[in-house]
C-alpha cells in the first residue's frame, strides 16, 4: 500500500521554518545587544582613560606653571645680581682713579689758590675755590688742561671781593674727568 501523508506537512514546515527564523533573530537580537554593551564598554573606558590623562597633564601643567614663576623669579634676581655686581666691578676698578684724581687737582692747584668745595656727577666735577687773583684762576685752568686726568675747564663764575687788605676771587669752575679709554688713546698718539 501506498503511503499518503494526510497531514498538513506544509504547515509544520513554515512553523518550523518561522520557529528557526525567531531563534536565529533572538540570536542576532542578543548578538547585537552584546556588541553594543561591548561598544559602550569600550567607549566609556577610553574616555575614562582620556580624562584619566588629562588630570595628568593638567597636574603636570600646574608644576610646570609653578616652577616657570620660579624660574621667572630667579632671572630677575640673577639680572639684579648681574647689575650688583657691575657696579661693584666699576667701583673697584675706579677705586685707583679717585685717588689720582685729588692726586691730580692738588698737583694742578698753583700757590695762592684754594678750593672750598668739589661736587661729582658722573664724568662732571664743579669746583668752588678762592684765589689770590684772577691770573691764578687762569693759571689753574691751564694746569687742568694739561693733565691727563682732567679736561675741558669751564670757568663758570668768578668774582672779586674785597679781604683783609686785598682782594680774593671767588669762582666756580667746571672740568670733566677723563676715563682711562680716552687717557691710553691720548697717550698714545
């Protein structure tokens, strides 16, 4: 005899057909769900590490900050030093030359003239004196000319008074002081 299948054998094919679609579809449904998780894990600890990152940079960056003020601090007393120094270069160096000049203005000083009074600014000396006569101012202003520490006498004032039985000329008289560059050049010419 010959077998009839009477049952509704299409039907049990589609549900098993729709039955494997729902199961590949939850598969690829929870697939997808792990992926994302696994996204959205991976995401957040990237950017977790990013910021991780930089809090260590901008920590660092404040160190940086902090020691750049002290560095900044350092230089502008390391300028100040340098200038401290300069100057106390210069003083000793010309520590010598104070000494030939009152060396020098004695030597420049003729018999019957006297100086009262001597202010320095810089390069620029005023002298305030008395003399006997005016030849002798004149002849104190040719000396200073002469020498070699001195130059460019300026007779600023001068007047004559009467003392005891004479007369006295008081002035003020103007030179500069040579430095030592422009002495070893007249020197050497």
């Amino acid at each position: 005899m010959a077998r009839i299948n009477l049952l509704p054998w299409r039907e049990e094919l589609r549900k098993q057909n729709q039955q494997q679609f729902f199961v590949f579809l939850g598969l690829a449904v929870i697939l997808a769900g792990a992926a994302m998780v696994g996204v959205h894990v991976f995401v957040n600890d990237a950017m977790e590490f990013q910021q991780q990152r930089n809090a260590y940079l901008e920590k660092e960056i404040r160190k940086l900050d902090v020691q750049i003020k002290e560095i900044k601090a350092l230089e502008t007393t390391r300028r100040r030093l340098e200038a401290r120094i300069k100057i106390i270069q210069e003083l000793q160096g010309s520590r010598p030359e104070f000494v030939h000049l009152f060396d020098e203005l004695v030597r420049t000083l003729p018999e019957g003239v006297y100086l009262t009074k001597m202010v320095q600014k810089g390069a620029g000396i005023t002298l305030n004196g008395v003399a006997q006569s005016n030849a002798r101012v004149s002849t104190h202003m040719w000396n200073l000319d002469k020498c070699g520490w001195l130059a460019d006498p300026d007779l600023r004032v001068i007047q004559t008074k009467k003392a005891g039985d004479g007369r006295e000329s008081i002035f003020t008289l103007h030179v500069v002081q040579v430095n030592k560059k422009d002495r070893v050049a007249g020197n050497q010419q």
